[in-house]
C-alpha cells in the first residue's frame, strides 16, 4: 500500500525511482530504529529531559544547528534569494554569527552553572515565578503553533513538488518524530539531529557543485545572472543597503544591523529554548561553549547549500519564477520551488532520493526540536510548578513522554486549522517577534547588571510584547503607519517585522531599567551563579590555546568579518 | 549512558555505506542508459557522489565501529 502510494508521486513536478524510494524508506526505518534502541538510556528525566547532561561538542554543536535547519527555512531562504539576491545571506552572518558567538562566550556560563533545565528556569531563578510563567505560557504556545504551520506548509510543498498526499505526509512523519522523541526524548532528537545534519548537507551539497560547474564557476554565474536580469543587483550584502528604495527588500542598513542582527537574531540565538536546549545537553561548560561555536561555523557555510541554489537559479533556469499568488497560472513555478527545481535540475534517479531525504530530515528535525522544547518547558516550567509539585522522577518522565505525543498531536490539529484558515502563516513570523525579542532584553539585564529587580523582570516582558502588538496592529488598522514603524512606506513584510522587533526591545529595555530604578532588587545572596560578577565563571586558562572556546570564538569571528567584506 | 552505547557516528558511517553504494549503483547503471532530463549528464556526478560518500562512511564506521576502545 505504501509503495503504491509512494509510486503515485509521479504526478508531482519530480518523479522518484525505485533507488529513490528506498532510500527514503531506509530513513525513516533507521530514525525510527534509532529512537526505538535509545529508550533504554533514558531512565531519569535528567537523561529524558537534558539528554544526561553527556553529550559531547561535536554533538551538541551539530544538533544545536540542526534544530534550526529545517527545511523549510532552506527552501524559504532559496526563494528569498531567489527575490533579493544574496541579501538574504544576512539571515545567516550578521542575524546569526555575533548573536551566537555571545551566546557562547557570555550567556551560556549563566544557564549552565546555575543548572536550570530551561530558559524560563532561569527567568525563575533571577526574577521568580511570574516571568517565568509568562515565557513558559507564551513560549509553549508559539512552540506548537510554529510546529503545526511549519507540519502543513511542508506537506502542501511535497504536495506540490512530489505529488504526495497532503494527510498522508503530516501524518507519517509527525508520528515517525512522535514515536522517537516518546522513546528516547532529548538524547533521541539530538543524535537523530546529528544524522540529520549530514544527511541535509550530502543531500543539497551536490546543487552548488554542479552548478557552478556548469556556470563556470562564481564569475561566470555572475555574468548569466546579470544576463538574464539586467539592471538588478543580486550580488551585493551592503552596497545597496544606503536607502531604502535601492534594494529589493526595503531596508536600510540600520534595519538589518539593529533590528536583524541585534533584535531579532539575539531573540533568537540566546533564548529560543528549542536551539539553546541542545547546548545545554553538553557534558561540561567548555563541551557547551565548544559546541555552540562548532554550530556557528556551520551555520556560517549555510548559504553553500541555500543561497548558493537560489543564486544558480538565478542564473540557469531557462523560465522566471513567480510569486505564490501567481502560482495557478499554466506552467508557472513559483518562488518556493527554487531548490527542488535545482534539485530535479541536477539529480538523477538516487542523488534526487538523497535530496528528498535532506527535505524531510530538514522537516523532521526542525518538528523534533520544537516538540522536545515544548515537552521540557511543559513539564519543568508549568505542569511542574503550577499543577503537580512533588512527584516521584518517575512521574515525570512519564508525563514527558506522554506530553511528546500530545505535543505532536495538537501541531496535527494546528495542522489542519492552518489548513481551513491559511491566513495563520502570514502571522507566524509577527507572533515569533512578538514573545522571543523581549525575552532578550529581559533575560540580558538580568544577566549583566544585578540591579534588575524581579518586577522589572515581568513588566519589562510584558510591555516589549504588548508594544510588538501594538506597532502590528497601528500598522494593521492604518497602513501609512508604516512609515513611522519601519521608517518607510516602501517597507516589506520582512523589513517591517526587523523594525519592529527592534521597537519591541527598546521598550522592553526602557521598561525593565525604569521599573528597576523604583523597585527593590534582590539581595546578592539570591543572586550567585545567576548575574555577572556575583558567579565564577571557568577560568579559560586551564586549557591550551587550541582548546579554549575564547580562541575557536576569534577564529570565527574573523571568518565573518572576511566574509561581509568580500560580498560587500 | 555512553559506555554501552553505540556511537552515533556508527550509525551515519554505516547508513552513508548503504546510501553510497545504492547512489554508486544508481550512477553506474546512468553510464549505460543516461538519466532523462539532467544538466551536465556527461559529469557522472551519482558515480562521484556515491564513491565520495561510501569513503566517508567507511571511514566513520570503521573509526567508530562497536567495540573499539577510544
């Protein structure tokens, strides 16, 4: 039944083979194999919840950037790119690099000597239970939300590229992540991750390699690119980013350094507990701050496989692509079929097996990462505190694992109301900027100046996600406020959210340090291991040169810098 | 928990095996009857990428294979 169903995918725009189809088979038994044997280590809910705190940089590292790779975002970025040109590329440098190597150098000492299990643990620890609640409620929500939008929008692109039935693909792969997640939890996402990672990187790496020997290499893409679209700069980061109108995305370079690479991209990296976990499961601080920065390089080579298929498509397809709401038109292509197209372009029958495969590991391991985070702050930051305190270990293992199914259950059902409102996808992005940039700022402040009170700390939460709601819904109900939100009318979506998540953190900041100023803050004694200068830290120099984070740091740093400057 | 585990690093060295000799297999019988549709048909690329990943593989799983000491 299921290779009849499989064979029934010619009628997508690529055709698998036999070779293709048991490759794709051969996946999901070994994820789901896997899973099944490493139920017998988790035991704890430390092992469950934190994978065992064992696991090594390398492993850490590759998860914590797996999580975040998820296929989605790949096929997105190919699309972007595909509109804006290589101006997309900062979603991967300056929104990630600085963001993460901070993340590893200076907040990461905080979450792993004060043991918290989550990001809302520690806003428990330095401001008490109503912050706490606050990100643990709000974040769970956008876990599950992000997760079902993410479910359906990938089985309506498998729809249309492989001709796969929509109920059919969210169903077998959210339960194939269902099943080994409730066997194996963290430990199971992470080295599923880690498979992952290699298989997204096997699969997609074949498009930049062909391709830019079939163009000649970079000057010679370049040339077809300005070729065939005269007059538009696709290869430039910042030499159009002077004014708003001189490039395709609207923006200006403050938006990007400020509202991308600061708002949006510390949001993110620095306590978005579905990437942080992963970093958190490492064996010892060093292995966490290794891991991390690990996961910075790789995140820095991205764009081979993601900018790079959107550039070549640029360059070689024989047809233009269109947007989505151009999609029905007879023969057309849209924007979001940019890295199959190149993939159906270049892979014959097993490479094209691989590349479905890299897609649906993509797909899988961005659902497992959502469905762990929820699952430990579900358990340790609400069901722990709010409803049942003092259970055995036991209990909550059990809770977890019976929380990983329900987690994937409600996606399913977010799934299908995505599916009868499909208006929810637009909004996806507003309401990520909505709860993770304040955390931010509060969890920043608490972390670098023991001055902030706890009632700073929920105030100053709450007015960066209320003043992020209510520049969405000035903009929304009076458009022209878009020039005073994001500085210009010519705005797009993209630019109005980096303006306002840039907004939403000034608030946030301005809040907590007012309110702090007027309230009492906490002794110092409640504030070790906790806020800086009141926690020892590991002293970097008991290692060697080569095996001190702070050198691995400065390494990458470097390669950012070299990169920008050449694509300037 | 490590100690009687298989590594993870097992398990990719042996799929890749598997994946290389099936994209091998796949790129050798495109030497006899081509791939409809392809750019660049003449470069071969499965015959590359299935060697390239089986070396891979092979490398891992023999590195880490179970029961060798670390």
């Amino acid at each position: 039944m299921i290779a009849t169903w499989f064979f029934q995918a010619a009628s997508g725009r690529l055709s698998l083979g036999p070779v293709d189809l048991i490759i794709i088979l051969l996946y999901f038994a070994l994820v789901l194999g896997l899973g099944l044997y490493l139920k017998k280590f988790t035991k704890t809910s430390e092992d469950f919840f934190m994978a065992g705190r064992e696991m090594t940089a390398w492993i850490a590292g590759l998860s914590f950037i797996s999580a975040n790779l998820g296929s989605l975002e790949m096929m997105g970025y190919a699309a972007a790119t595909y509109q804006y040109g290589i101006l997309v590329a900062h979603a991967y440098w300056i929104a990630a690099i600085p963001a993460i190597l901070f993340l590893a150098l200076v907040m990461l000492p905080f979450y792993y000597i004060c043991k918290t299990h989550s990001v809302p643990g520690y806003l428990k620890l330095r401001f008490g239970e109503g912050a706490r609640s606050l990100s643990a409620i709000s974040f769970a929500v956008m876990t599950i939300l992000m997760s079902g939008i993410n479910m359906y929008s990938m089985a309506v692109i498998m729809k249309v590229i492989l001709g796969w039935d929509i109920h059919f693909s969210i169903w077998v792969s959210s339960l194939t992540v269902a099943i080994y997640v409730m066997a194996g939890g963290l430990l199971s996402a992470i080295f599923n991750e880690v498979l992952q990672f290699f298989l997204i990187w096997v699969g997609c790496l074949v498009i930049p390699v062909v391709g830019l020997y079939e163009t000649g290499g970079w000057a010679g893409m370049v040339h077809r690119i300005q070729t065939n679209f005269p007059g538009q700069d696709f290869i430039h980061m910042w030499s159009t980013t002077g004014s708003f109108t001189a490039n395709p995305m609207g923006v200006h370079w403050t938006g990007i350094v400020f509202g991308w690479g600061l708002a949006i991209s510390f949001g993110y990296w620095t306590t978005d507990f579905l990437v942080v976990q992963r970093v958190m499961a490492a064996k010892d601080l060093r292995s966490a701050q290794l891991g991390t920065i690990i996961g910075a390089f790789f995140k820095m080579m991205v764009p081979l496989i993601v900018i790079l298929p959107g550039l070549l498509a640029l360059a070689v397809l024989p047809f233009h692509l269109v947007p989505e709401s151009q999609g029905n038109l007879p023969g057309a292509h849209t924007y979001n079929e940019a890295l199959p197209l190149m993939l159906a372009r270049y892979c014959g029958p097993g490479l094209l097996g691989l590349g479905v495969t890299a897609l649906v590991a993509g797909f899988m391991s961005g659902m497992a990462g959502n469905v762990t985070a929820f699952t430990t702050v579900w358990t340790y930051d609400i069901y722990k505190p709010l409803l049942r305190k003092d259970a055995p270990d036991s209990h909550y293992v059990s809770m977890g694992r019976w929380c990983s199914l329900i987690g994937v259950f409600i996606s399913i059902g977010t799934a299908y109301l995505v599916m009868n409102f499909s208006s929810i996808i637009v909004y996806a992005q507003v309401i990520f900027v909505f709860f993770i940039v304040p955390m931010f700022g509060t969890v920043i402040l608490g972390m670098l100046w023991k001055r902030t009170t706890p009632a700073a700390g929920f105030w100053g939460l709450l007015a960066g996600i209320l003043t992020s709601f209510a520049l969405w819904l000035w903009v929304k109900l009076d458009p022209s406020a878009l020039r005073h939100v994001a500085f210009s009318e010519h705005a797009k979506d993209m630019a109005e959210n980096i303006y306002r998540a840039m907004w939403s953190l000034i608030a946030n900041v301005v809040v907590t340090v007012a309110v702090s100023l007027v309230t009492r803050p906490k002794p110092d004694s409640e504030l070790t291991n906790l806020v800086y200068g009141l926690t020892e830290l590991a002293p970097g120099e008991q290692f060697s040169f080569f095996r001190r984070p702070i050198t691995w740091a400065v390494a990458v740093a470097i390669g950012f810098v070299i990169l920008n400057i050449w694509f300037w | 928990m490590q100690e009687h585990a298989i590594s993870i690093w097992f398990f990719i060295g042996a799929l890749f095996v598997i994946y290389g000799a099936l994209v091998l297999g796949a790129g050798i019988y495109g030497l006899f009857v081509p791939a409809m549709n392809i750019a660049m048909p003449g470069l071969h690329i499965s015959v590359w990428w299935g060697c390239g990943m089986m070396a891979l593989g092979l490398l891992f799983a023999v590195r880490f294979r179970p029961g060798r000491s670390e």
